[in-house]
C-alpha cells in the first residue's frame, strides 16, 4: 500500500510546488509521511463538512484546492475551527494535501476543467501564461462550437456547472452573440485587464465585486462578464485532479480509491428576491 | 439663486470631509464654485448612463456617494470613460460632488437608511462607531418590530431594496429565528468581525466573497449573513440626503430642485440557474 | 485637418512615453482625441498666462514640457489654479499634452536645443545615456570651438538663452580656460557626479541649491558649475519640437500651425544687490 | 477535574497573554479547550525530549516558555521536527501552552526566580519597567548581601544555576568587587545598554555575541558581564510557576500535579580547550 | 581655561540638542572633551577656507551651522573633503561643533537675526511654532515700521545681508505695498504653505526651486517671495550666538575669545546677464 | 617608501572592496592616502588595546577585520571609545583599513585560514559559492585525512585555535565518526541551512545563539555543531592576509614590515562552572 510520501510525491509531479505564487501555501497541511494511504477524498475547500465525509467514508487523505492556512498560524489549538479541523485530522490518521496556485496554472489545470464544464471545445490556451512555460498559466481561452446569445451560454454554463443558491450573474447585453470565452475558476478580478486585452467575447469568473465589475463594464466595447459561484468554477478540477491520479498510480501498480466531495461548501443556500412577492 | 460654493459648504455641513477615511476621495470633483446650481441629481455612481441622466434633465450638479478618481489620476483626457465625464461635465457646466465615507459614517448616514428601508425599527447604533464620536460610525445596528425567521427577514429586506438582477443571497438557517440586525451599505467584509462581536442574529452587507464568507459561516454561533447587491444597500441613503438637502437650504430661503436618479448602475444586468432548465 | 489622436501620435512617435521616469506623468492630459486641430502652442510651463495666450491665438492643443499633474489627483475642481485651468482649456475646447523626461532623453531631445543655444558646436552626446539606446539620455556633452575663459563663456549663455531676472551664476575660477561642456535642462542635482566623472570643464543646468552646490566645489578639480533659470534652459527646446511636428506633418500633407510661447513663466520678476545701493 | 480552558484561564490571569511582545506568539498552541488535565509538565523548550518526558510520565499539558512557532507556520505535517511534535501531542491529547515574554514581563516572572537563583537578596526591581505597569518589566535589578570579587560571585552564580556544558563565560576584572547585579533570563543583548545606564556593577544574561559583548566592554566603566546558557537562565523560572499554579488551583479547590522538567534542552553537550592537551 | 566639554555645555543649554530635527546631526563632531579652548571661530559652513582661517587665527574649537556628516559617514580618510577637514582639524587639536535645526529654532534663533538684519522690527513670532514650546520654531515672522513697495523691501533687504554675488530674487509686483514679512534662514520650501497660511505680505528664504516658487506665485492671492543665498541668510546669526556664548561666559568668570567668519562660503561667485552685453 | 595609497591599492587587489555585502564598511577609515607607510599591525578588532600595540610598535597602518563604524557615524568626537581611537590614530599618523566580508568571501579568505589551523586537509571549497565566481564565497567545506569521533575532531580544533577563556562548544555525539567539516569564521548562523544541505558532519563557526542552536539539532540527521569564540575563528588569517602583503610588496621591490596582534579581543576573560565547586 503507498504511503503519504508516495501520494504527496505523485500528486506533486503534476502540481509542482515552485509553480504557486509567492503568497500561497501548497503542499502537505498535516499527516505523517510514513503513514499508508488508501482512500483519497477530493474537495474544494478544507472545512467542517468535508471532515466528516471524510472520517465516514474512512478516507486517509483529503486534497483540497483551498489552504487551510493561506496566512501563517501559531497555533493549531482547537479553539478555532481550523484547529478543531486539525485536531479531527491528525486523531483519525487523515492527512490533508493542497494544490491551489499550483493547480490552477497546471497544464490541465482548475479552468481547463471549467472550461470544458461550460462547454468550450477544441484547443485551450492560458488567458495569463507563466512566463517560463507558456503551456502554463491562469485562466483558459477558448471557443464555442457556434455563436450563440449571451444569454444561451448562460444558460449552458449554468447548466455544466454544479447547482449554487446564487446561480450565475451575467453583465452584458443578453441578445449579443458570443463565441471566444475566457474562464478563471476562482477570484478573476486580477484578470479583467487581460481578459480584456485578449479580445474574448465573455470573460467568466467568480467572486467579482462592484467596483471592478462597473468600472470594466463602463468601459465599452469590452466582454461581457459572468460571474458564478467561486466553489463552483472550481468543483469540475476534481474529478480531472481525482482521475490522474488514480491513473497515475495505477500505471505503477498501486491500487488507491478516490472520491469526489459532493458537499455544497459555498456559503450561500439561498435567495431572496423582489419577484418572490409579485 | 445658490452658488455651487454655496451647496458644496451645506453638503460639507452634513458630511464634513474631516470624516471620510484617509485613503478616500471626497468633495468637488469637477465644477466651477461661482457657478449658478438650481437643479441637483443624486446617484450612487459617477457613470456615463448617470450623466445622461443629468443632461438631460438639465441638472447643475450631480451629487454621487462613489468617487471618480478614488487613486489620483495625471489625466483626464477623454481617451478613457472617466476623462469623458469629466468633458462631458464641464462643457456642460455641471458640478460633480462625492460623499462617500464621510456619508458613511454621518448621523444619519448611508447605513441608516439601509436599515430603515430592510424593515429595522427603533433607535439604530452605529456597528464600528467613529472614535471622537460614537453617535457616528460604520454600519448600524437595530431591531425589527418581533422575531421572524431568516427567510421571512430576507423576503423583506429584498421588498424594502430595489431590485437588482441578482437580488439577496442568504447563508444560514432560513429557519433560525432573528430579530437584532446589523446593516452596512456596500462593501462589509471589513466588519465581519465586528459585526460577531456585536452578536447580532444576522448581517446584512454586499460584495462578501466565498473566503471571509465561509471562514465567518464555519465559526459556528455567528450571525447569519445576507448579501445584496453594493447599488441596491446605497441607493436608499440618496433620497434621505436629498431630502436634507433641501430642507436645509430651504430653511435659508433657497429653492433647490432635486431628484434621485433610478437608473441601476449595478453591473449585472441577468442572472442564469439551474432550474431555469428543468 | 487632423485629429487630436492624430497629432498625439506624431508627438508620441518622437517622444516615446515609454522613456518617460517612472514617476512622471506624460501624454494627454485633457482634450478629446476625435476633436480637430489645426493650431498648437509650445510652451514650458501649464500656467495660466500661457492659457490665456493660447486662448486669445485660437489654440486647439497646448504642449508643454512640465506636467500639469506630476502626482495624481483626485479633483479637477475650478478651486485651484490647476482646476481652473483644466476648465478653461476643455470648455474653450483646447487639449493639454506634455512631453517631459520622454522629450528630456529624446534623441534630439531637450539638452541637445540647449547645448546649441549656449554654443556647443559638432557632435553631442548623452551625459547620461540611457540604457536601452546609448543614443538617447539625460544632459548632453560638448565641445566650444575653442578654449575661452570661463566668464566668457558665461557671458555666451547668457546671451544664448533667454533673458530672466536672474540670469546666470557661476562657481569656478573666470578665468579657468573651457572647453568640453555638460549642460542639462532643468533640475541638474543627480547628474552632479555623472558631470564629475566626465571630466567636463563646466556643468550647466538649473535649480542647483547650496548644499550640492557647495560640496560639489569643496571637492577640488571638477568642473565650474553655471546655474541658470529652469525655464531658460529648457525653452530652447520649444522650436525645436514645433518645427519637427510641423515638418512631420507638412511630409504626411497635414497642415498644422505652430508657435512658441514666449511668455516668461520664470517665477522671479526682479532682483535687488548690494550694489544697487552704492 | 478542570479541563485545559480552566487550567489557560489560570495560566492567563497570572501571565496576561496582553503583556506579550507584538512579534510573540504566546498561550495554547494546540490540544482541545475541553478537555481534561491532571498532570502539567513544565519546561523551556518543546522538543521531542521533552514530548517524551511528558508521554512517559502521562502528563495533559506542557507549559513551556518557548513558543513552538514563533513565526506562523502553514503547515504542521509531522515532515519537521515541529510537526511530528504537533502529531505526537495530538495522538496523546496533550495540550501544550506557552507563555514568553508575558512571563518575562510578569510580577514575579522569569528574572526573578533567576535573581534568587543567583543570590541577589532583598527587593528586586524591573531592569526595563513596563510602560503601563512599572512593577512589571524585563530583566530585575537586585542586591547581594555583601560586596564580593566578581570571580566569587560568578562562581556563586554558577552553583545557582543547572549545570551546562558551556557553564558561565565572564567578561571584566575578577578582582574588581561587586554587589549591585541587573539579570535577564534569555538574550540579554537588547537590554545592554539599559544595563549600563542603570549603573550596576554586573550584567547577567545569555546569548551575548562577540560584537554586542565587545563594544559594551570597550566603553569603559561599565558593568561587568556573565553570560550563561540561555535555558539555564529560564530554567528557575519553570519551579515558581509549577508552584503558583497548583496553589491557585489548590485555592479553589483543584487539584493538578505538577512537575519541572530536567531535561537538560541546551544544544551543547560538552566543550573543548586548550588546556585539555597540556 | 574651560575645556571643550564646558564649552559645549555651554552651547548646548542655549542650542539644545533635543530640539534638533530627527534626521539632523547636530553636536560634536570631532575633538577631546578634556582639551583646553580659549578662541572660537563661528561659520556658516565646514569647509577648507573655513578650516584655513582657523588655523591661521589659532582656534581652538570651530562652530559650524551646518553638519559636516548630515549623513553617517564610515570613514575619515583623507581621501575626501571632509575626512581631509577631519585631519587637518584633529592634527591641529580643533574641535568642530555643530547647531542646526536646533539653533534654527532656539529662541533667539537663526531667523530672529535673520530678522533683525532684513530690518523687521517690534516683537517677532515662529512662523512654525515647536509643539511643546510656542516660543521655538522654525521661521519668524514680523513687521516693518511702515508700509513700503515690494521693491524698496528687497533693496533694504540686499543691504542689510551679506553681498553674495547672486543676491536676491524677487517674485511678485514690485509696486506692491508690503509690511507683514515672514522670513525663514536657509532652504525654506518646506514652509511655504505655512507662509501661505499666515497671511504676510513677504516671504524671503533662500533655495528656492522653479516648481514650488512657480506652483506658489500661480496660486493668487499668496505673499510676494524673496530668495537670497543660503549661506547670507543664515551669516546673521553667527555674531549673535558669538556674542551670547562669550557674555555666558564671561558671567561665569570665565574668558573666552571669538570671531565671526567673513569667508563668502556661497558656492556662486560671479553671474552674467544678457543685460551685460547691451 | 610606498606611500599609504600604495598599500590601500595592494590590500584592495586581493580583497576587492565589490566582493564586500552591501551593508558593510569597508576600505580605509582614516589615514592621509600621501602618508608613508613601513610597519603595518594585522588584528581582528579596531580596540584601545590594539591600538596600543600599534602606537608601541610604531606602526604606519592598522588592518583589522572588523569594521570600527559598520553603521554609520556622524561624530568622531572623543566621547566614545571609537571617536577616542580616530583621534589616537590620527594624532599619530597611523591608518586603518579594514577587510571584512571582501576579505571573508576571498580565495584564500578568512575561512580558508580556519579550515587549514583545526586540520582540513586537501582541496577546499566555499560552503556558499559567490554567484559570480564560485572560487570565491562563505565558509569553506574540507575534510580531515580520516574519519575520527567528533570529541577528537573537537579537541584537534582547540589546540590548532588560539586560546580563549571559553574555549570551543560542543553539540553532538562525541563518539559519532567525522570527516567531512564546513567551517565559517565569525557569526555563521546565516550559514546553518547551508551546511546542513551540505551533507557534511560538522559545521564549525562562531556566535551561535540559543534558538538556532537548538532547532538545527531537533532536526534530527544533520551535522554536528562546534560553536568557538568569534575572535578565535578569524585570528588564523591575519598571518594569511600579513604574508601575502609582504610579499607581494616585496615582488614589486617595496619592503614592508608586518606583524600579527596577539592581543586576545575576546571580550570573555574567565569561566565559572559548576564543577568548579565539588
């Protein structure tokens, strides 16, 4: 049976390390390197919910996109949720691995999955390349297989994505035909100028606030925007991240079960709106 | 008939500058101060649908709660959307005018009316209040009439805003019984903690992303969190300084006009989910 | 009769914003780009005496060397000079673009007008050279015909630049024979020890205080130091850039109609000397 | 039996973790606020030895005057020393506690017990007072009973103290008589020159380099110095506060059992001269 | 005979060096506290002449407004100006003291003989008055006997200061009335909005640069400037700290001799005009 | 006789002043660059008594390794026992040089002299190569002619340092096999995570405090530590440093005298131990 070191090692040849940014924090969070490692439970974000999947299904390592902690802690004690996360963790022998920065820029990486999700077809290039591997990068580009309404691929990307309680806001005009997409899973302020620059007709994303949003919009002439649910641009790698890395170890003879969290951890589960009323 | 300097020393009476934060941007953007103003129009945001609002109705002054030029700018040429409003506006001659955090944190101010039009009744206190006075401040807290689940609270607050496409998204328990409530227009993730500390049942703020979102959410025993569109929790403060605008120059024997642009500067215009499709 | 854009390219095509500090602030500071323009005054300072002269000559787009706004701002306001400026030239329909350390480094560039006025004959080249283009710089090194006598060759830049109530003023031995020659238009304290270490026989530039001044000259052996007006020295300047873009323009069959502003913007009107007295 | 928050809340009111420096990272770094603590082992550093001892002798809690992580860290995956500590801990639920310069700073703290472990008798007062506290401080300055030759009282301070491989290094005139002596348990050297104003005739503490050392020497009459290992110094301190937390839990009614570590945790074990080969 | 530390006690109750600046290095740069000091030379600047005098004079203790090393310094070899001062002075056994901004704002100060010298007479205020004492500051402020032209203001001015060969320039209307006059010894930029603020007719200091001398002459309504050499503005106050220094002196018993040097240190030494060649 | 200048110019030929860190003060701190030189004196510390020995012997030029004002000065009065020295020097027309890391990162350099006095035999390498030159860099790496334990290693490197009161301390195994050594003179704290990745068995330096000390040997499987007195580390190289000046100078037909200070600068004078008292 591969041991932690084993799994660290295999997913780390796909999502190198030196390859986040500077702020981030990849890597082993918890666990012992010498420990085995049988099932393997894949989910976005490193919270209560997901713990609890985990120690039911008796996985012995959890890989999530979010770092536990993103900022140094000097403590673990478990008078917060994130020690208490710790604590759960280490008593149950389940590990916790992240690949955040490293897997978005990965070549596939986060938005290749959100870009087939939505239903771009064809090739993929990076909307922000790495500048040693220009294979590499933030972001994806591609294409529709026709042009259809702002409002149709909407309605498709809607569709690909998994359900949020927020759905999927668009800024644009709904009848405008579109056919080139940008996506970024994740936060894709910092790209709105590329995106720009790189002349798509649509630029989804998530977690967009006003100022940016207005201002890009005020702009004329540019993409129009869609911005959906941050868990949910980020869901789609999972699967991508899962089947690897089974394949991967399959290929030298070692037999390891992965699972894909279902778990809703956006934290928003509903809405509330004028035409609730009418 | 009054002077733009004239309007701007009543506007600075009741948001005196000295108030606003020190990286912000308030007072006279553009506008000469011997310049005649008869006709004032309130908005949230300095943009180009807001200016045409005022041109045609033949406004003096625009009266915006965002600033143009937040960071400083060397140009204001009309070679960016900014640069045009601004030719847009003195070729025109009208007056642009910003309170922004000064109008924030005034008695009352931007959050008072948000709290009034989301059905808070009672005396209101401010969330984070100002050091050298605490009857000013960020946010504000208050109570409605009797407790009401969350989702009942929500349908409210979404009945008391104007509409926006992207109407009020919830996280907690839709039926979890609240009654003391804490609002802040615009952006609030900078309260969060505040707003724990204060130990409200629920609040209520725009622009939260999926991290302080769910880092807040995952700390159990906190409030619920509601949020809503940056324009929508704004927009009720303009008719209140309108009003006072008015009133006070009234009291002096002068006759301003003004009027509260309706136009929605929010930028998402439609909204795409899932079951729109089943 | 070509467009504001039109013109703003020629001028950038020969200074480059791109070669501008990074701290500055060059290229178009107001006017909009589709509007027509046929006359452009040159001119050193953006100051109210020089908006008042291209009003009453019918002026389209002034040119200066110095920024109106070197650190942003955040109000145009008509409540300062600068505002009032902005004002007048955009309701008079009058563009603003400045051409400063972008025209400094240009090849020929600002020193290159002032070397000849002082009478630097043959070649000239940069006392700083730029990194990128060895060709373009900061200040540029010359040579006299032949040796004169320090005094007298003050008394030849005297006479070469405009007047000002200051005139020259020089450090060195007057009768020290001088040849090889530094100048630079404007602020010349950081090329102090780049003059230094040329090994000129004298400096020339402007806004030189007594601090570098003095220790400069405490140093033994370097060059004598002439500090004239900052405008002198770079109002050489002026025809040149305006006969180039005339040139360039006349070559493409664009007319346009240039003319140097020959008002004073010197700050210092009049001097008083113990010698007035005797 | 009181749990790890009855036995933090007790630490905490006599070591405040608000008196800590901004740049310490004090109080319980990991184990569950609920549960439940019999036996405390005190040390000054937490390494694997001290894990040990504590596992061995079946201890809830370690109280150690170092921090673990004194800088935040991102990870505690047992690939470091720190991590496997963390995982040991945790497997064993025991909780760990630190207090650092709160205990340094508290009244009695860390140089107290040093003073009295050294001789000094009667009052002691703070070498460096607290600002908002003066009976609070780093370091303390006390008396002995009578002068005696520095070489005597090194010698005394050395019976004091536990014995270490490097034992104590003195800096000044043996003979020179000496009764007036300022103590700093840990790295003195930021207290050097607060010593030297405080007029005592020696300064004792740890950590002192060759240039801090030098330079303090070379200003001539000053104090003399000693220093000592830096666990060496700290080490009395762990008895005083074993001691006072059981008495205060004994008030109440709680019995802990408490006991000192004598691991010995400084790094060297054993030393090499000259004179070893004569 | 009184050593140098006498001496400097003596300086430093009249010119204390708490009061300095921050940034300033004021103080004793080199020489023995024990050494015997019977003449004192007093000079605007620390340069070779100045040194040279001193020795031929047979000081023993050189005061100086300016520092030798405003900036630390690393080494005294002769290989520079100043290190080559620092030999001559040591090998000559002649101290060299400093008071800048200390003596810039003691009361009587720099600018009060500044003042005097301009012919401003009655009661005279800091411009910028010290925080903690009203009666200390930078600047003074003052008035003439009676309203005169701005012109007739400069001319009494030049004859009341020290020749320099640049002598004094003058912005602003020369027929204006003036009696109000700020005045500020050395490079005063720094103050000019303060002399804005106060409200006077004149502002005269030395070191004046074209932009703030330009932005502040546009900005109407503001006091007329006069800028005169660094070195003359400051040349008054030496006979006045001559003169106290020796009366405290002499009050105590003790003799001491001084001189006030009449070395010109001003780094211009002759202009040249166009008007020269008329 | 070569003068000053000439010494200045060989010295700096084989410690290039480039090659020092940016925060280092190194080349000549005083002294005429005309003067002659015949005796130059080689210490680590620029003391009163090295000092001493200079005036003693007559010495023409002090070489120390470390730097009198590493930061700064802007006073080299005597008040301080650093202005004290400058004038002593001075006044008796003895220079001082310094070469501190220039002369550290050199080949040969100041660890190349250690490596040699505690055994190293064969070729050597820099621990932490230059990225310009790798012959060049901090510390050196060698081994000794066969493995031996490491208190054997210990004692050699005792008896091949000079004398200190505190002689050499010790942190692992004793009876652990050594061969392969990294040795750094002066503080080499900086250098820990070096070594270790250097696989070698002991890491040999200076200053080491506390916390790294313990930390670098929690981390289990690296090397073993000697930690020996700062002065000690560095004294093997004057005579290095002292050779190559004659006879360099002697190649070029200049004879100079030289001499190595055996003057202990170690600031610790004796020791006090526990055992001291059985």
């Amino acid at each position: 049976m591969p041991t932690l070191a084993d799994i660290v090692t295999e997913l780390e040849s796909r999502y190198d390390p030196r390859w986040a940014e500077s702020w981030d924090a990849v890597g082993l969070v918890c666990g012992d390197p010498s420990a085995e490692v049988r099932r393997i439970l894949f989910a976005v974000d490193p919270v209560a919910a997901v713990a609890e999947e985990a120690l039911d299904w008796g996985a012995d390592l959890v890989v999530t996109h979010h770092p536990l902690y993103l900022r140094g802690t000097t403590s673990v004690a478990a008078t917060t949720f994130k020690g208490r996360l710790v604590h759960t963790l280490i008593k149950n022998d389940i590990g916790l691995f992240t690949a955040h920065t490293n897997a978005d820029v990965a070549d596939p990486g986060v938005s290749d999955a959100l870009a087939r999700a939505v239903g771009l077809t064809g090739p993929l290039v990076p909307l922000s390349p790495s500048a040693d591997d220009p294979r590499r990068g933030l972001g994806r580009v591609g294409s529709l297989a026709a042009p259809v309404p702002l409002a149709e691929f909407a309605r498709r990307a809607a569709r690909g994505l998994p359900a949020t309680a927020g759905g999927l806001r668009v800024a644009g005009d709904p009848g405008r035909h579109v056919q080139r997409i940008a996506v970024s899973g994740g936060s894709g302020d910092s790209l709105l100028a590329t995106a720009r620059a790189a002349g798509v007709d649509v630029f989804l994303t998530a977690d967009l606030r006003h100022h940016p949003a207005s201002e890009f919009m005020e702009a004329s002439d540019g993409p129009a925007l869609i911005d959906a649910a941050h868990w949910a641009t980020e869901w789609p790698w999972l699967a991508d991240a899962a089947y690897h890395l089974a394949s991967a170890s399959a290929a030298k003879g070692i037999t390891v079960e992965t699972r894909v969290s279902e778990t809703v951890t956006d934290a928003w589960n509903t809405t509330a709106k004028c035409e609730d009323f009418t």
